[in-house]
C-alpha cells in the first residue's frame, strides 16, 4: 500500500459533472476537494442540491468503509450549519 493516495469519482448533477476527490495519507483522509466541470461549482437547483448529496453522501460512505471510521460533512443551509455523519457500515 502506497503512503500516499487519492480516491477519485466522478459524478454528474444536472447538466454539471463533479469529481470527489479524497488524499489518504497512511490510510488517513487529510482533505476532500470537489472539482466541477466548468472549474467553479454551479448554481444548483433544490433537486439538483439533493442529488448532489445523496451521490457525495455515497461515496463518503465508501471511504468511511474504507478507513473504518466515520466521515463528517458540514453542509450551509439556509445560514445555519448542518453536520452529517456518516459511519462506516460492517
């Protein structure tokens, strides 16, 4: 196993496509970057903002699986933060 990794997938939203990338190093998640097609992230509407975190939520479950940890996500909605947890799966 290499030190250092990423976990990549590519998903599309809309009209848009996003990739979701992960950096390991030594099998620990440092950082999540979400990169969009057009190089800044779209203007979303409601269902496309649903679809978007059902698809990001189900690759964060893959990499908490992975690492045998949970994985946490902060989402703003309407000015409040939201905090998702996501915990691996057995």
């Amino acid at each position: 196993m290499s030190a250092v990794r990423a976990i990549r997938r590519a998903f599309t939203v809309g009209k848009h496509r996003a990739t979701l990338s992960v950096q390991l190093v030594a099998g620990v998640p440092t950082g999540v970057q979400v990169a969009w097609d057009q190089g800044y992230p779209p203007r979303l509407s409601s269902a496309d903002l649903v679809r978007y975190r059902r698809l990001r939520n189900a690759i964060l479950q893959s990499v908490a699986n992975e690492i045998r940890g949970a994985v946490v996500v902060v989402d703003a909605d309407d000015g409040r933060l939201v905090p998702t947890v996501i915990e691996p799966v057995p």
